[in-house]
C-alpha cells in the first residue's frame, strides 16, 4: 500500500488542513509536540471517493470496539451506531468511513467502549481542542487532542472545546488523529473509590459536588434537586464524565424538593443513580401556568422556518423535565412550504419546545403550550 509520512516534529498541521471554527474566530496553527521522541505516522493512501461522497479518516491508538459518525446526518442520534468505521486494509490505527456528502455535514467520531454492557454515549467523543474564543474551554493552546492532518476539513466548536467536523470536501478524504478521547472508551472492571456529581443542585448553577463515600463503591449526597440530569466522575471535572440523563427516581422528587442522590459505581462511572426524595420543597404554584390541554385533540405545534435553514429539529419536554426525544437535537422534521409541524401524542397535556437547525442555532424556551400553536421560529431565537 502507498503511503504517506507524516513525521509529528515541528511540522504545522495548518499547511495541510483548514482549521477553523463556526464563530469566525481566527486559531493558531496546531504545531504537534512530538515529545522527547518524534513520532511516526504513516497516512495511508485511500482512494478518493465519488462525486457526492466524503471520506473521514482518523487514527487513534486506542479504540477497543471500533467507532460511529454522530451528527446531521443522523440527526445527532447518540445510540445510532450504523455509520460505523471499517479498520483500513493493513492498518492497525487507521479507521475510514465513506457517506454521502452534504455541505453542511457536521459530525463528530464516537468510539465504542470496551464493555458492550456499557451504553453508547457522548463521554466517549473524539477529545477537546482549543477554543480561543470560549472561557470555559479548558484545554490550553497547542495541547489540541484532536487534530486534523491532512485533507479539507474545519472545525465548529461548542461546550467548552468539543469540535464537530464540518466543511468537508465533496469526493475528499479527510485524514484525523485522535490523541485522546474525551472519556477512556477502556471500561475498567472496578468500582470507583472517590466520587463526583455535577447538576443544578440548591438553586444555584452547575457545579460539581464531592459524593460521600459509603464503601463498597456506594456513594451519596444531599440537596436540593434541580430536576434536571447528572454527570458522574471519578474528580470534580468534566473530562471523562459520564452522563445519567434519566436517574431512576424514588418517591416522586421534583425540581425543589430536598433529595438524597446515591450512586452505585459497577465499573467506574457506569452503574446506578438514584434520586431520593427526602422532603417536599415549598415551591410556589403559579396560577397562570396551565396543567391541562385546553382542546380535545392532541396538541399540534407549527414552526414558521427562518429563511437558509436547510434542517429543522423539535426538542420537546413535559412538566419535571420529561423528555419526549431520547436525545438533542430531537425529531428532525420535513420543512413543507416554509413550516414544519408536529402533533404530540394524546396524553400530553401541556408542552414546552424548542426548535433549532441541528448547527447551534435555537430557539429559546417556548413554553406551556396547551393548544394548537403556530411560532415564528425566527421571532424566538436566542
């Protein structure tokens, strides 16, 4: 097989890929630290695809089951794992996927973990970069842990330094290196000793908070619920954290409600959280929030599309935070005539939505909508 050296020495991956990001904000080129040994990586040669096609490549060190694309073209679904990575023939560190080409393909790798009992999820995404223009990323510049090497390819940021691939060529090969992933898709077969968990706890905003350790990898806390869900992690950080959108729920707590929150660590941060309520919070009924539907039929919301949207997704939740989609950005639904619709089943009574375009751009909280409802998407952004 021909290929291609790349020598990781003082070489600027710049000069052969565009890095960019979606905030227009200009970054340093990426000079890769070969440390006190240069590394070697040979880039393999892989044919270029078809006209309407695009190809993605990356190389990691570290990939026990293989890996998936997430993205728009799948609309962003976490446990959709079909558009599967084949290892490139006579490769031990090369992944290669070929799909169709969009220009506004977004996307991101995802490694399976280890363990097939341990449920897919965005812990285990390609690693963060540096996002000059974000306070809260916390990678430091030129320490990038994904990196583009050669190919077309750019950057979209969001949450802190997570990056999204976007700006690929059409019948391109775009070749990546991984350094490291976000979380450790190497699940470990031991329970955790010291323990994390970050959510909206005691009115105040998100945070981390240490766990008390019970022994034998039981861990709790007290305080009072925010009715959102909870990241657990081995330190105060969210590196590697893993996220628990859903906890099982005893008592029937709510958002106010003081709670008693256990964790029991199976392997690492996969197990079981629980939340306890302890005591009902005193919080306030607002009269003018409705509770029931004020029509017979199920309740149908109309999106009126801004103009240069190409997709448009519903995410959409009931009273304590019951998601009707299983992930963000939720249904991707068909634009007719400039709208979209969407018609909830019989037995929610009151919803509340948002409507986005799969690229980071949403509406804002439409809530406590009880009847048919038409929104002017572009009246209600952020």
């Amino acid at each position: 097989m021909k290929v291609n050296k790349l020598f990781l020495g003082a070489m600027l991956v710049a000069s052969v890929a565009m890095i960019s990001c979606k905030k227009n904000n200009k970054q340093e080129p990426a000079i890769i630290d070969p440390g006190t040994e240069p590394q070697e990586i040979q880039i393999p040669s892989i044919a270029a695809p078809a006209a309407g096609k695009t190809t993605i490549a990356f190389y990691a060190e570290v990939c026990p089951r293989g890996a998936y694309l997430v993205g728009s073209h799948n609309g962003y679904n976490i446990a959709d794992d079909s558009f599967s990575f084949e290892k490139v023939a006579g490769e031990d560190n090369w992944w290669a996927l070929t799909i169709d080409y969009a220009a506004d393909l977004q996307a991101k790798v995802i490694a399976r973990p280890s363990d097939a009992d341990v449920p897919l999820a965005w812990s285990y995404q390609w690693g963060k970069c540096y996002d000059a223009s974000d306070p809260n990323c916390t990678v430091k510049e030129g320490e990038d842990n994904t990196v583009i090497l050669q190919g077309q390819g750019e950057w979209a940021f969001e949450n802190g330094g997570e990056v999204k691939l976007s700006n690929v060529a059409d019948g391109g090969v775009v070749y990546i290196q991984v350094k490291n992933w976000n979380a450790s898709p190497i699940i470990e077969a031991k329970k955790l000793e010291t323990c994390w968990i970050k959510s909206n706890f005691n009115g105040a905003d998100w945070a981390w908070y240490e766990m008390t350790a019970k022994g034998d990898g039981v861990f709790e806390f007290e305080g009072v619920w925010g009715g959102n869900g909870c990241n657990i992690n081995s330190v105060g950080e969210d590196g590697g954290a893993a996220w628990y959108p859903d906890p099982e729920k005893v008592g029937d707590p709510a958002s106010g409600d003081k709670v008693k929150v256990t964790f029991v660590s199976e392997k690492m941060t996969v197990g079981k959280l629980t939340i306890e309520l302890l005591e009902k919070g005193e919080t306030p009924v607002d009269p003018t929030i409705p509770t029931t539907r004020d029509q017979e039929q199920p309740i149908t919301v109309t999106g009126i599309v801004p103009e240069g949207w190409a997709k448009c997704f519903l995410w959409a939740w009931e009273a304590g935070d019951k998601n009707v989609f299983a992930a963000w950005p939720g249904q991707e639904l068909p634009i007719e005539n400039g709208k979209v619709s969407y018609t909830f089943d019989d037995a929610v009574q009151v919803i509340n939505v948002i409507f986005s375009n799969g690229d980071g751009v949403q509406t804002k909280n439409i809530e406590n909508l009880n009847k048919d409802t038409e929104i002017n998407i572009a009246e209600n952004l952020q």
